[in-house]
C-alpha cells in the first residue's frame, strides 16, 4: 500500500464514512476538527476503518458509534467507539489474532468470520501505525489507530 501514499484530510474520510453508512442500525457521528491532512496510504486506513466500523456497527446493540480524530503536530489519533458490550481485558490482545472470536457475547448469530480485527492490526503495523483497545466511557469497546507522524515517510 506504500504505493498509494498520499496527503488525504482524515476529517473528510470520516465524513465520507459517516455519508456511506447512513441507513445502518446506528447512528454514527463524527468528531473531528477540519482539517487533519495527513500523507498515507488511503487505501490502508480505510480498510482499517471499514472493518473497524463494520464491528461497532454488529456489536454496537444500535446505539450511537463514534468515528472521532484527534489532529496534534506529532501523531494523529483515529478512533471507532461503539456502546455495546465491550470486549474484556482478557481478550483484548487475543482479539487480533486471526479467527479468535469471543463466543458468548460476539457469538456465530453475529457473523463475521474473525479476520477483520486481524488484518486491522496487520494493515496497521505494515504501516508504522499503533493500534489501541480499552473500555469506553458506555462500557463499550473503543479502538484507536495512532499516527506518529515523524515515521510516516518510511
């Protein structure tokens, strides 16, 4: 994906996100300061962001997910948070591994065939980006990707 690097507003992505998900079971806001131009590869962050979402939005029990930026000279923060019954601690570094599921809240009525948070991590790291799981304020599971901008011209 290094081929396809370029200077995007992470803000627009979002809204655009925010545009193409209208009509899912849950409202998805936005919280961003415009703009946040950043060089990357487009392509990777929106399969990250894709899949991140697609997430919230099966896990999220229809309540509001936020897609949120936080722009700083140094880094550049993304993060997807849902309101649904969040993933445990003892999960949480297992959850990116391919096929690992959490069968009795994220069981097989829920779908989703348990690669997605993995290739997150991978397009991720491939990148020089930092992934993040914890808790949210709703209990809910909130996924950052963290953006140092001083690796970003590797």
């Amino acid at each position: 994906h290094k081929q396809d690097r370029r200077m995007i507003d992470i803000t627009d992505l979002l809204r655009q996100l925010q545009r193409e998900n209208v009509g899912v079971s849950a409202e998805i806001r936005v919280t961003a300061e415009a703009p946040c131009l950043v060089t990357l590869s487009e392509t990777a962050l929106r399969r990250i962001l894709d899949n991140l979402l697609e997430n919230a939005i099966r896990y999220g029990a229809g309540k509001p997910i936020e897609l949120a930026c936080r722009c700083e000279a140094d880094k550049v923060c993304i993060s997807v948070s849902d309101q649904g019954p969040g993933i445990a601690v003892e999960h949480r570094d297992q959850v990116f591994q391919p096929f690992y599921r959490i069968e009795d809240s994220r069981n097989r009525q829920t779908g989703g065939s348990g690669l997605g948070l993995a290739i997150v991590k991978q397009l991720a790291e491939t990148n020089g980006w930092t992934t993040k799981l914890r808790q949210n304020d709703y209990g809910g599971a909130l996924f950052s990707i963290e953006i140092d901008r001083n690796t970003i011209t590797r």
